[in-house]
C-alpha cells in the first residue's frame, strides 16, 4: 500500500495523482539489484570474496558469475549499459590499472557515469586497487582503499550505505540457514 502525506488528501482529481506519482522516489526494492560490481579480471578473487559475502546478507549484487544463465545468449553491449545504468540502486567500481585498460570495464563505467550525472546523486562508490587515474572520476570522491580494506570489511561497508532494507517478497539466498 502506498501511504501519501496530507498532501494525498488534498488531491481532487486524476491529474494530480499522476503528478504526486511521478514525483515519487523509486524505492530500495525497486532495482533488480542494490550494487552493481564493475571490476576487471585481475581483481576477480577479491570481488568474488565481498560479492559473496554480500550474497550471505540478503543483498543482491550484479556479479557476473552469479548470471551466467541470465547472461547466456544476451547482446552484453546492450545488457551491461541496463545494468550498469538503471538496474542497481549503486555501482561499486574496483579501479586499477587494469580497470582502466579493459575494453568492457571502460563500457560499464560510461554507463554508470551516465546514470550518475542523470541522477545527481552519488551511485558510483570507487574502491581503489591502486592510484591508476580513471577516465571521469574525479580524484574528489571520497574511495575506499582495497590494500586496506578485507572483502569481508568492504561488504559491510556497502551493507552500511546501503542502509535498513524492507522487502517484500525477499527469499534468502540459503534458505536453509535462516538464521
């Protein structure tokens, strides 16, 4: 059910529904995923570690071997730039000097920069592998240092920005461990 302030009250015809509508926020559980993970190759190990551990705290991060059957067939120019630009709530970039050579990751991460400067709200969260310069990521945003940070501790963070998540309909990834 939606719950509307007195504003709703207040509203008299089709119209004005529509506009307070439109107005709304997409809610948490509106995305496919709450973090997107761009990342190239070399970092893999590290990023397989935190994608897991997000998995096991009910978050749903895009990891590219968690979708291999949703993948499998898929024009990936077209279905990367929908994940990386509207399907998750965040895009958390691992940047190296590898990141910044990759020929995909340079396609992920014009995605995610256009869905950033659309929304005018922070959506890439870097985690620096190294000092490697990245092509429109200013040196002003704030990053986690990934020779310093644990997968494990770089999961928790993200669960952190993240916030208090309600879903509906959420079933665990391990149901059988439900506590």
């Amino acid at each position: 059910m939606l719950r509307f302030s007195n504003q709703a009250a207040r509203v008299t015809g089709i119209n004005e529904w529509i506009a307070i509508v439109s107005n709304l926020k997409a809610r948490d559980g509106d995305f496919a995923y709450d973090v997107a993970l761009s990342f190239a190759g070399q970092q893999r190990a590290y990023v397989q570690k935190a994608a897991a551990v997000l998995r096991r705290q009910g978050i749903r991060p895009f990891y590219d071997d968690y979708e291999k059957a949703t993948l499998w067939g898929k024009d990936l120019y077209e279905h990367l730039d929908w994940v990386y630009q509207k399907a998750a709530r965040y895009c958390v970039l691992f940047a190296s000097e590898a990141y910044a050579s990759k020929v995909w990751t340079t396609h992920e991460r014009r995605s995610a920069q256009a869905r950033a400067l659309q929304s005018g709200q922070e959506y890439i969260l870097p985690v620096r592998f190294d000092d490697t310069e990245i092509p429109g990521l200013r040196p002003t945003v704030s990053y986690v240092d990934a020779r310093s940070v644990s997968p494990a501790k770089l999961a928790g963070l993200i669960s952190e920005k993240l916030g208090p998540r309600v879903r509906e309909k959420f079933f665990p990834p391990e149901p059988n461990k439900l506590f």
